[in-house]
C-alpha cells in the first residue's frame, strides 16, 4: 500500500510547502474526508480520529518526501489504514484477519481514485436523524462537516465549550450504536432533519460572512461552502421551498460582500453602500429563485428573510428602502421564530419606516432579555434609535456598550465616529 501511495509524488521545494499543503487540505476538504470515512464506517469520532492521524502523518512525511499529486486521496488512504490497524488490533481471529485484508484491498483501490465521491450531504443527513438530540443536531454538523471545533460552536449556541463537548461527544456514539444509516432520508421524514441541515448552513455561510474584506481564507472558504452545500441541497430538492429561500438568502448577501467596505476599509453600512458594487448576477439568481420558492404555498423563516433582503437590493433599482415592507417581512418573522434578533431588526426597520415609538417600545421590552446584555447589535440598535429620539445621553451610553462589545476594528470605528457626532 505505501508505495502505491507514494507513487505520484513530487517533491517541495521546502520544508513549509509540505505543512502548508496539509493546512490546505484541512481547510478545503475536512468534512468530505470525515463523510467519506465514516460513511462507511458509521462512527463520525473515529473517523475524526484516523484524520486526525493522516494530518499529523502528512505534517511530518510531506516537508520531507514531497506534497502527494492527490493529497486527500493520501489522506483518505492514511486514514481508512490506520482504521484498518485499530480494528485488527482489537480483532485477531484468522476470520476476522481475513475479512479485513479484504478491507483492506477495496480501501487501497478506492482511495486513490483522482475523484472521491462527496458524502457530506448524507453525513449531515445522519447527524439530523431523529434518534439525535435535536438540539445539538445543527452544531453536530458544523463539527463533523466544517471541523469547527466545540468552544466555537458553543459560544454561537449560548453554552459552555464543556457541555457543548459532552453533547457533541454523546452525538458521535449514538450514530454509532443506533446504526444510523448514511443517506437523504424518504419524504415523509425529510422535513424535520431538512430544518437542522438548514440551519447548519446557514451557520456556516454566516461564519464566512463576518469576513467582509474576504481576508481571511478560512472564513472565506465557509461562505463559499455554504453557498456550494445550500446549492447542493436545492439540486436535490427542488420542490423544497426552503432550500431554495436558504439559497436566494446567501446570494443576496454574497452580492453585496464588495460594498461592505470602502476603499480604506472602512465599514460601510448597508444603507449607504453603493448598489454599484453590488453583484447584479447573484442578485438576479437569488430573486428567480426566491419567486420560485413563492409559487410552493409554504411560506417559512428562509423565504422571508430572503425577502427582506430583496427589499434592500430593489434600492439599485428604485433609489429607495421600502422600511415599510421591510417592517412587515420582520413582523411575520418575528411571529414565526420568537427570535429577540428578529425582534432588533424589526425596531429599526419600524424606527426607519417613521414609527420610531413603537421601534422603541419593541426594543424596551428586549431589556430584560439576559442573552442581549453581551450581544453588539442589541445595543448598536438602541443607540441609533435614541439618537433619533434625540436622546444623546443615553444614546452615548448605549454605544459605549456597542463599542466594548464589539471585535470587528472597523465596526468599532464606525461607532466610535457615530457616538463622536453626538457631540456636535
């Protein structure tokens, strides 16, 4: 098997060309590799396992023998041996032997095809069964799909890392134990894991969001591989209304990602971006789809976030925010989900329509929410619309707090210029 596998290699020309050729692998293709192992093992943890050995074999041979022709290929068959190995090591029955030499032959010519098959999409089928604690079906798929690891995980789901590391553990063995098959599931059980491997993409597609300069390759990468997953679940199924309102949502924001910053890299907020910058053939993708989705009779929380965000985009076209249908997508949002972030983005839109009372009355009745008290946005919409109450005191105090909660330089620096005007 080694020297098959080493067969089309060329060597690096140093030593940081083998390490950053696995750091690359890593982050182009962790969760297909983990699909494709514990797609036919059925147990994600070990699967993790035996990649994370590939990764450590390939950080220590790859600076020195040369960066494989197929390095996830390399990695797969490193890993399905090392499974192989573990196995034996528990097995030594000459029947056991036997059976998996012949494991071993089929992995060997499976791995090092020029073309593995993606499984992500079955994987994150498994880890929305039912047999899965639903709360922890969407961060199970953000760990075993993008490898994020529990403490991110558990600061976007408002836990601890330890529970949220316990939970995902207890996860991973319950797919094993129970048998839980890798595929899409039949109609009638499509609809409740379909909401779980939503919201994980869109959890993803909103991690690489929070790039806007696109600096970062990891995070850069998540919005592409939201994209390409919620692409890839509208491909197959296209008579889900929300899968394609899921899409249309990301394709309105990914048009936008080029106005989000100036020149200097200065944030620039949605209502003053120039509309110039926006990408008009993502926007006219997201709203073809987004009509498409309409004509279902099934309306849910994708479609009506795609549409307030068609509303923004129509403003190439008008010159105008129409706040008023704005307010009204938020108000059926906000009855749907019960979300206190639906309910922020409901205040403004009010306050922006001319009903800043009842934006802020909406907003006092946030106050007592513990879960806004560290939350930026909570209180960035606070100071904008005591501003426009025309009440700078507590406006400043309200964007002290926006400020100090706040991580994003060039965010912080657009409030820090919004408070210094209440000054004048």
């Amino acid at each position: 098997m080694g020297s098959d596998i080493g067969r089309a290699v060329k060597q690096p020309a140093s030593e940081s060309d083998g390490r950053a050729a696995a750091e690359a692998a890593a982050r182009r293709s962790y969760g297909k590799l983990v699909a494709i192992l514990a797609s036919r093992s059925g147990d994600v943890a070990s699967a993790e396992d035996a990649l994370a050995d590939a990764f450590a074999a390939a950080l220590e041979q790859w600076p020195a023998s040369g960066v494989p022709a197929n390095p996830e290929g390399w990695l797969v068959a490193v890993a399905r041996r090392r499974t192989v190995d573990a196995i034996r090591r528990r097995r030594t029955s000459a029947e056991g032997a036997t059976h998996l030499q012949l494991i071993a032959a089929e992995i060997e010519a499976s791995s090092m095809e020029d073309d593995l098959p993606d499984e992500r999409l079955r994987l994150m089928f498994a880890c929305a069964h039912p047999a899965i604690e639903q709360s922890i079906r969407a961060p199970l798929i953000l760990q075993t799909i993008l490898g994020f690891d529990a403490a991110a995980i558990a600061s976007a789901f408002l836990v601890s890392p330890a529970t949220m590391g316990q939970r995902l553990v207890r996860a991973k063995n319950r797919i094993r134990e129970a048998g839980i098959p890798f595929r899409i599931p039949e109609r009638e059980a499509l609809d409740e894991r379909l909401d779980a491997v939503l919201e994980a993409i869109y959890a993803a597609f909103a991690e690489g969001w929070a790039d806007p300069a696109g600096t970062e390759s990891r995070r850069r990468n998540l919005a592409t591989e939201g994209i390409w997953l919620g692409r890839l679940t509208a491909s197959l199924m296209p008579d889900e209304p929300e899968t394609l309102g899921l899409l249309a949502l990301m394709l309105f924001a990914e048009a936008r990602r080029a106005a989000r910053r100036d020149g200097s890299g200065d944030y620039v907020p949605l209502a003053k971006q120039d509309t110039k910058l926006w990408d008009s053939g993502l926007i006219d993708e997201a709203e073809a789809l987004l009509r498409r989705a309409g004509t279902m009779g099934k309306i849910g929380r994708y479609q009506l976030e795609a549409a307030v965000q068609s509303a923004h985009a129509a403003r190439r076209l008008t010159g105008e925010t129409d706040w008023q249908a704005i307010a009204r997508f938020y108000e059926a949002l906000s009855r749907m989900t019960q979300s206190p972030v639906v309910s922020i983005n409901h205040a403004i839109a009010l306050a922006h329509a001319g009903d800043r009372g009842a934006g802020m009355t909406l907003l006092e009745a946030l106050a007592s929410d513990k879960r806004l008290l560290t939350y930026q946005p909570y209180w960035a919409a606070r100071a904008e619309l005591l501003t426009l109450a025309q009440k700078p005191s507590e406006a400043h105090e309200a964007y002290g707090m926006a400020i100090g909660l706040e991580t994003d330089p060039a965010i912080r620096k657009f409030l820090q210029e919004r408070r210094a005007r209440l000054r004048n």
